[in-house]
C-alpha cells in the first residue's frame, strides 16, 4: 500500500489538512510527513527551523498558543494517540477571523495540519500521544502568548465527552492563566 500526499485547503486560508507519504509493505512502514518540495509543488512555502514533540497523557488539553511577534507557521501530526487539534484564526484581515476548526489527528492515520502564522492553535488529549511540531519559525519566549482553552465567546466544542468529562481536563499553570479573546482583543486587536 502505498499513500502519496496530498493537501486540502481549509476555510481558514492558509489551513492545510494533509495526509502524508506513507507506504507499508512486509517490512513494516515508511512514512514521510514533510518534503520542502512536495510542499512547494502544491504552492506552500514552509521552510523549517526548528521541530519539537510533545508527549501528553489522555485529558491534557495545551491550548491556545500562538506568537505574538514572529508568528510561529507551524506542521502539527500525532505521531502516536489521538489529539482534537484545534486552529483559531487571530488575523484581524482576515475573513474567518475568529472563526475555528477542528480535526481528529491519530497516529495511524498520517494525517496531519499546517497552521499558518496568526492562528492559535491548541489540542486535547483523548488518549496518550506524542505529537510533532515542524516550525517555520523559531520559538521565542518573549512573544509567546495564548487564549484560554474554554473561552466563552470563542465557543470551540471540544469533546470533552471522551476524556469523561471536563472535570478531566488537565492544564498546566501557564494555561490556566491565560488571557480570555476579549483581553487579547483589548491588548491587540487582533494579529
């Protein structure tokens, strides 16, 4: 079997739903989930800097991050679990902003997002997973920023349902200190 990528705009420009090269034959697998050039013969620009993963256990929600200042483009796969990865558009140009979307990201499906610069973005855990960032731009401590993973006028319907309910959910300190979208709004109108 073999999947060749592909790549599906969103309603958000700039969202990419892509499923990446996998091939699998009596050895086992191969998978490739970047390839500058395939990228680029499909009209994105993502250059690399720097990649990171995360391993969360179920319940964990990290959320809703983003750059302030050089905004992070970023290519997010679950490499092994499943996470409900959220993207909120900040871009205050831009038609969908504020607007959300959600995908099911699950190791063996291959599946994977790329979140353009101006998007929160954020998941919930729904059962262990370890998960991969491939970011166009570095990070930067003093730039980094988010919005509350269950703010009110955002209204993002997380399944919560999975993880038995929101009593569940696990947040780190800096998450449950996070700013609602009406302070970000307040502070910067947007990105």
């Amino acid at each position: 079997m073999v999947q060749q990528f592909s790549f599906k705009e969103t309603q958000i420009q700039g969202l990419f739903a892509i499923m990446s090269f996998h091939a699998e034959d009596l050895r086992g697998s191969f998978t490739k989930d970047y390839s500058k050039e395939a990228f680029k013969q499909n009209g994105i620009q993502h250059d690399l800097q720097e990649v990171f993963y995360t391993t969360s256990s179920k319940g964990v929600v990290r959320a809703l991050h983003f750059q302030r200042v050089k905004q992070q483009p970023k290519l997010v796969r679950c490499i092994s679990g499943h996470v409900y990865d959220v993207v909120v558009d900040l871009r205050k140009e831009s038609p969908t902003f504020k607007k959300w979307i959600g995908f099911d990201l699950k190791g063996n499906k291959y599946d994977e997002i790329l979140v353009p610069a101006g998007c929160a973005h954020g998941y919930l855990v729904l059962e262990k997973s370890v998960v991969s960032y491939k970011c166009a731009e570095n990070f930067y401590g003093e730039f980094d920023d988010g919005i509350l993973w269950d703010d009110k006028d955002l209204q993002i319907e997380w399944p919560v349902g999975k993880i038995g309910g929101i009593d569940n959910v696990i947040l780190s300190d800096k998450d449950k200190r996070l700013q609602s979208f009406g302070n970000f709004m307040k502070k910067y109108g947007g990105l």
